[in-house]
C-alpha cells in the first residue's frame, strides 16, 4: 500500500503463534524530514480497542526511498486482531505486510480488513 497515515487491521481466526513482517519505504525527496513510523498492535476484543505498540519501525525520509523491515513474532488468541498503523509528518510511503505461520497450531491463517483506502 502507499498514502499517508493509515492503517491495516488483520483478525486472526485461529489461536496460536505467527510472525509479522513489515516492509516500510519512506518515499520523499532528499531533504525531507518525513519520518514514517509503522506501530503492530494487538486487540484482545474484536477489534474494539488496541493496546500500547507491541513494536515498531522508522524509515528516515532524507534521502529517496529509504527503507526498513523488520520481522516481529506475536501469539493470539482465536478472534485477536493486530492493527499494523502508520504515521508519517509529511509525503507518503509505502508498506508491504507478511503474515506467516510460526506456529503449526495456526495453520488457518488470517483475514485482511482494507482501512482507508489500502491498495
């Protein structure tokens, strides 16, 4: 996805332990100093509230197409939702999510919810 602030919500359908990977581009000219930070939080209520940041990235702006990723591992419960939500001070970015199985208990997977105009 690219744009400005957003975010992506992800329900987990079954208990267990997966990993989290995010891909984050910084997408401004030389000069800028739009930092773009992506925050993983988790909800433990049908998505109706999140907790603190469990983790998170920045991609330093300066210079064109700075990137950063990072792999995170996170464990649910059946119905838990993780809210990936990115904030930038100024122009745009783009984010790539990896949902990935580091459990064999969760082999069903999860469900994507588009937010706000996510492509």
């Amino acid at each position: 996805t690219q744009g400005n602030d957003d975010q992506v919500l992800f329900k987990f359908r079954k208990a267990g332990a997966y990993k989290i990977g995010i891909y984050l581009v910084a997408s401004e000219g030389v000069g800028s100093s739009a930092d773009v930070t992506a925050n993983v939080y988790k909800s433990t209520d049908n998505g109706s509230s999140y907790g603190s940041s469990l983790f998170n990235i920045t991609a330093d702006a300066s210079s064109p197409n700075t990137t950063n990723d990072a792999d995170y591992d996170i464990t649910v419960a059946a119905n838990d939702w993780a809210k990936i939500a990115v904030t930038t001070t100024t122009g745009r970015f783009r984010l790539a999510v990896i949902i990935g199985v580091a459990d064999e208990n969760a082999i069903f997977g999860v469900d994507c919810i588009r937010i706000n105009n996510f492509s």
